[in-house]
C-alpha cells in the first residue's frame, strides 16, 4: 500500500515538476534590437506654361491706343507649386523689338510700353494640373518725337515671364 501511495506522490511531484518546467519554458523569452534603412523619392517642380491671347483694342499709334493682351499660368507637374509673381515686357534683340521673333530694325523696344497686371491672388498655389486666369498685359506706344515709321504695321513680341 505503501507503493501505491509512493508511486502516486513520485507521480504527483513529477507532474509538478513538469508544470513547471513548462511554465519556466513559457516565458522564457530573448530580447533583440534592430533597424532598416529605406528611402524616399522627391519630384522636381516643372516649368510653367503661360499662354498669351491675341491682342484686343487698339490699334497703337505713337501716344495712342492700347492693346490688351490676356494670359493664363498652368502648372503642367503633377505636383502642386507656388506662383509668386508674373512680369510682362516687349522682347527685343538689342534695342529693336521683335514681331514674330524676328527684330525689327529702327523700332525701339523703349518706345512700348507693357504694363502687367497679374492673377489674384498672388502668392498662390497651383495644384498639379491646375491653371490661374486673370493676368493681363497693357500695351502702348510712347510718342518719342522722333520718327517711328520703322515700328508701323509691326506687331511686338510681348513676353510674359511666371515664377
């Protein structure tokens, strides 16, 4: 009867023995550390598109008439820029204007005048794909009091500048 009794305690004890060994095994556990390393991608800005209407008003003679020419800025990017100012002038090749690309000599870039009024508001953001209206560009020829034919029948280049 002893036995009995012996082989059930032994039993017992192992039983618990292995409940804790479990146990113990259970939440035993290493630490560690570690990192990785990756990378980003950030685009360009893209130039702006500025499209210049045809003229309206007009025509100019010397101390006379004004032409008004509209324009819009596109932000051709997918992403979105700031367009902070516009500028608008008469090209020119040296002093003489250009109509079409080609200077004129005798008609005097300094004998016109452009006067900018650009999209409101500025500074504004031009999400990807978007586009401002608004701009304008004044046009008029200064009376000099000295001969201007070479400027007749011309048309100056105007050029409109976005940033």
């Amino acid at each position: 009867m002893f036995r009995i009794f012996r082989k059930k305690r032994t039993l017992a004890a192992l039983s618990v023995v292995a409940v804790l060994v479990c146990a113990g095994a259970a939440f035993a556990y290493f630490t560690s550390t570690g990192s990785g390393t990756g990378s980003a991608s950030v685009g360009s800005s893209t130039a702006f598109t500025v499209a210049v209407s045809p003229a309206t008003g007009g025509p100019l003679y010397p101390g006379s008439g004004t032409e008004n020419l509209a324009y819009t800025v596109h932000n051709p990017g997918s992403g979105s820029q700031s367009l902070s100012a516009t500028t608008a002038s008469v090209a020119s090749s040296g002093a003489n204007i250009t109509s079409g690309g080609t200077p004129v000599v005798g008609c005097l870039a300094a004998d016109f005048t452009a006067t900018n009024t650009a999209p409101t508001p500025l500074p504004q953001t031009l999400a990807g794909g978007a586009t401002s209206t608004g701009g304008s560009v004044a046009v008029t020829m200064t009376n000099t009091a000295a001969n201007q034919d070479a400027c007749q029948g011309k048309t100056p280049d105007i050029t409109v500048n976005a940033s």
